[in-house]
C-alpha cells in the first residue's frame, strides 16, 4: 500500500536508537527529550489510527509536565478529553519499542486486531509546552500522522488541560465549548466573573506554559481576579526550584516569589495541570495545602449547595493512598462524604469519579478535577428552569450551573482549578488561613528509593498493601500498629525502577523513624533480588525496629535528633544523605 511506503522512508527520518525500551505509563511516555524523536513519530501514527478507529479526533500533546526541562514526553488524547485507554496504552509501548525492521509488520498487527477501516479519514489535534525540544518533537508527531494521511491542527503553544479541553469540545461538535484557546478562555471566565468579588493572588506559573496562558487570560477577567505572577517564563529554567512539585516535595516557597505574611499563594506544574497553595504565617513558617486540601474544600462547597438546592444527589471524594488521612477522616467523619480510594494515576481516579453524581478527585500532587454525570447536570438544569423553585434552592442551583461551567471535567487543570478555588473562597467568606484550619494533617513525608527491578514489589488494596516479597507486609504491619493513627505503605514506580515509600504518624518523630526503618530495608541489596530470603528480610527489619523502638521515650522528649545518639546510630545503619538531611531539616 502506497501509505504504508510513504510510512517507511518517513520512518527513516527518525530512527530508533538500538536497545532503547520504554513503556507508556500513566503520564504517557517521559525520558530524555534527545530519546524521543522516534517515539513522537510513532505516537503520530498511533494517534492517526486511533482516530480512524473512534471516528474522532484524538490529541497528541508534547509534554512532560513536571519534569526538568532536558526531558520531554508525550501522551494521547482519547475523544472526550480522557487518558488513552489501557489496551492502546499497551499499542504505544509494542510500537515504540518495535525495531525498525518490523515496525510496518506491528503497524498492521494493530490495524487487523482493532479491525481498523484505513479509508476513514483522521482528525488530530497538536500541542506542546515550553520545552526547547517541543518545536522538533511535535514536527515528529506531525510527519508520523501525515504519513498515515491523517489531517492536523497543530496548536502550538497550549497547556495539556487546554488541549484535553479542545478535543472534547470538537468531538461533542459545540456542544462542551468552543474548540479555540480564546473559547476557553470565555467559558471560564464568563462563569468565573458571575461567581466571584475582586480578589488578590500571587501565581507562581513554574516557568512553564501556565505562565503564558496566565497572560493571555487576564483580559478576560476584568480585573476581578488580581494576579501576581512570578516565575513566568521571563527569566528562570522551567521547574527548577519553581512550580508545584517542588512546593509539594520541597515544602517550602519557590524561589522568585516574593509573598507577604498571610498572602494567598499558588503554584502551577510544567504543564498547568497541577496546582497547589500555600502561605506563611506571622512565624516565617510554611503551610501546605496540596489536593487533600483542595478536594475537601470543593467537595464540602458542593455538598453545602445540594443541600440547599435541595438535590439528592450522591456526592463522593477519589482519593489514592498517598491521601493524607486527616484529610480522609474529617471528609468521612464531620462531612459525611463517602470517600473511594483507588491506585495511584490520573486514570484511576477518573474512572472511579465517573460512578458518581458528583465526583471530586484530586491526587495529593494536586490533580485532579470535579465530574457531574450527564444526569446530575440535567437535573441541575431543569432546576434551574422551574418557575417554582424558591430563591433559596434558586440561589444554589444557579451557583451549581456556573461552578460546572468554571470546572474543566476533562483533566486536571491548574488554571480551572484555581479558579474554582477562589470562588469558593470567595463565596464562602474565608481566607487561606480559613481554609488551612478545616483539619491538621498528620506529619507526612514521601520518598522514592532506586532498586534493580520494581516488579519484585507487587501490591493490592489500591496500593496499600504489599503482596509480594513475602514477609514485608507482615513487617510493615507489625511497625505501624506501635503508633497511634500511623499508616505506611511501599508501592513501586509505574514508570521507573525505584520504589515509592509513604510514611504518616501522629508526630514527626514517629513518621521519621518510620522512614529510617524503611530505608535501612531498603538498603538490604537482598530484598530487591528474585531470590530474596525472607529471613533477612525480617531480621533486617526487626533490628531496625528494635533500635528505633526501644529508645522511643527518648526521642520523643530530645528537641535535636541528631544529637540524639540513638537516631544517629539508625541513620548510621542507611548512610543516604537524602533521609539525613531530610531529617536534619524538619526537626530544625
């Protein structure tokens, strides 16, 4: 076939480096942008297929979000704004990791099981960040479609929520919004403008695309919504020491931002689906709202307004085990909001908020966004229409209808969300500070430990609990239940060989002794090989615990841990300088 000629002497224009393997997560593909020239050129042809078997158009967006700015990725677009399913997830990793000589043979492979009618026409949608490498990236993906006969629109410059939202918007012909940069804007801002007073607040847009965006859209707000941007891609390396994964990790202030006590702050990830808030009191010290914070003051807003629209309508939090559990039990235990926890990535959530009238997820990064089923919104709307509605259940109905149209429902979206944040903080009177003192979240702390193969690590119960090596669940447990609300899980990377650990307890004494248990397992070699002897296991972790534990009195009562000559002695055990100076700095 002649399209598939045209296929092979494009093919050649970007080869495949020779025993490169990478596979398709959660956040597509990521790595080294000097890596994906021959990934953004098969992406291309994947997406063109896509397209043709959906009969819709499908996004390609060349990003990778929160990483440096070296790296670069890229991630498809499913026609309603959604992730790529799973099977076609797996279609993306066959076909980038496909030698040259059979990538054609892998091209039809895909074709004849997905019964793909190659006379249908391909529509896709392009975008890119910031990145030095996205001009020659996303040229890629566009010769990758082209060469399949596919058409395109290529965006340039748009954040990865506002690509998820033109997809939708052509696919549902109208029907979500205007498939343009400017209609976003006008959809947002229309709905925002009629919910919300003048207010102040400072942005940190992480030297990214949400920057730019966040220019272009002030016009649009008519001075209801002050900006203060800082890190806006003027001057300064995309992510670095800026955005909202360094505030999460680092907890602390980017750099660049100059905040005053008490000021409402936000910050923005690489490609604006992330957010988080924060400030800093009379004391100099730093508060943290991540998307615990985020999704318990939405859901508890919209609870308030079905209530008093007087809609019985079932309301729900997605959370994943990284949640916080203050978080989850204030949700569960005053707000009497039902809260589902599902694995880690955006996908997850997603599908899970989709069971709901209403579903709020947001991960603790701070992604996430709010769902209504198409029957939630239709009574909404029908109650909004009823003559007979009082002005009080008016009121609330009519807030319900704008908050829908201020959320984009198709991907987190930092600049949708924060939006939404400030109209309900705006409607219900309160300050961050406020906001910061629904619940105190437990002493927390996350870190990630490189292995030689994640996979020996396996887990159930959305993450939670590990089902494999042997044993190390049964450790973990018996070190959990020594303090009160404690809760700790290891679960490993979906995209890397390292293993995630999460520790939370009642004091940052109990979380910090936790995470140098664990570290001291994880710095047994033994435990990441298939050949793991569970006995070594256990007494590498009873040991650890019998240090730790047997000198708790003491370090509880002890102002500087590492002067404390039993902490030293455990850290000693785990010469890694990231859980050493993680615990210098907390406890100063």
């Amino acid at each position: 076939m002649a399209q598939f000629e045209e296929v092979s002497q494009k093919s050649k224009l970007h080869p495949k480096p020779e025993g490169l393997a990478l596979q398709y997560g959660t956040a597509g593909f990521r790595t080294d942008a000097k890596h994906l020239d021959h990934i953004m050129f098969r992406m291309g042809l994947l997406a063109t297929l896509r397209s043709k078997k959906t009969k819709s158009t499908i996004g390609v967006m060349v990003t990778a979000s929160h990483n440096p700015e070296e790296d670069n990725g890229v991630k498809l677009i499913d026609p309603m704004g959604e992730m790529v399913t799973a099977v076609w997830e797996g279609y993306a990793t066959q076909l980038a990791n496909t030698e040259q000589d059979s990538l054609l043979k892998e091209l039809k492979d895909i074709i004849e099981k997905e019964d793909i009618d190659m006379s249908e026409p391909a529509s896709i949608y392009v975008g890119k960040d910031t990145r030095p490498s996205g001009a020659s990236l996303s040229r890629a993906v566009l010769d990758g479609v082209s060469s399949l006969g596919g058409k395109t629109h290529d965006y340039g410059l748009v954040t990865t929520p506002q690509l998820h939202y033109m997809v939708c918007c052509c696919n549902t012909h109208g029907c979500y919004g205007s498939p343009t940069v400017e209609g976003y804007y006008q959809k947002l801002s229309q709905a925002f403008l009629q919910l919300t007073q003048n207010k102040r607040l400072l942005v940190d847009g992480a030297n990214g695309i949400g920057a730019l965006k966040m220019r272009e859209m002030e016009p649009f707000l008519r001075s209801k919504l002050q900006v203060v941007l800082s890190n806006d891609s003027s001057s300064g390396k995309l992510n670095h020491m800026c955005g909202a994964d360094y505030v999460k990790v680092q907890q602390k202030a980017p750099q660049g931002m100059n905040m005053g006590v008490g000021e409402c702050c936000c910050s923005f990830d690489g490609d604006a689906d992330r957010i988080v808030y924060y400030y800093t009191d009379s004391k100099g010290c730093f508060h943290l709202l991540d998307g615990d914070k985020i999704a318990t003051l939405i859901s508890t807003y919209l609870k308030e307004l079905l209530t008093q629209a007087g809609l019985n309508l079932q309301i729900a939090v997605v959370q994943t085990a990284y949640a916080n559990g203050s978080s989850t039990r204030y949700l569960e235990d005053v707000m009497k909001v039902a809260v589902c926890c599902t694995k880690t990535g955006v996908k997850h959530l997603h599908h899970a908020a989709q069971e709901y009238d209403i579903g709020v997820y947001f991960e603790a990064n701070g992604h996430g966004t709010v769902l209504f089923s198409k029957a939630a919104q239709k009574q909404i709307q029908e109650l909004v229409k009823d003559p007979n509605t009082n002005d009080e259940r008016k009121r609330a109905v009519k807030l319900l209808e704008s908050t829908i149209n201020l959320i984009n429902q198709t991907v987190g979206d930092a600049i949708s969300d924060m939006l939404v944040i400030e109209t309900v903080l705006a409607i219900r009177g309160m300050s961050v500070q406020d906001w910061h003192a629904i619940y105190t979240d437990l002493p927390n702390r996350q870190l990630k430990v490189t292995v030689s193969d994640r996979r020996v690590i396996d887990t159930t119960d959305a993450e939670r609990r590990a089902v494999t090596p042997e044993g190390l669940q049964d450790a973990i447990d018996s070190l959990v239940k020594k303090y009160k609300t404690a809760r700790s899980f290891v679960r490993p990377s979906g995209t890397e060989d390292v293993v995630r650990v999460y520790a939370e307890a009642d004091t940052q004494v109990h979380m910090i002794i936790m995470l140098i248990i664990y570290l001291n397992i994880f710095n047994c070699k033994c435990i990441f090989s298939v050949f793991m002897c569970r006995k070594t296991l256990i007494v590498w972790l009873m040991r650890s615990v019998w240090l730790c534990i047997v000198s708790l009195k003491e370090l509880e009562t002890s102002q500087n841990l590492y002067t404390n000559q039993a902490f030293m002695q455990a850290v000693s055990l785990n010469p890694s300088s990231e859980i050493y100076e993680y615990c210098k700095c907390t406890v100063d």
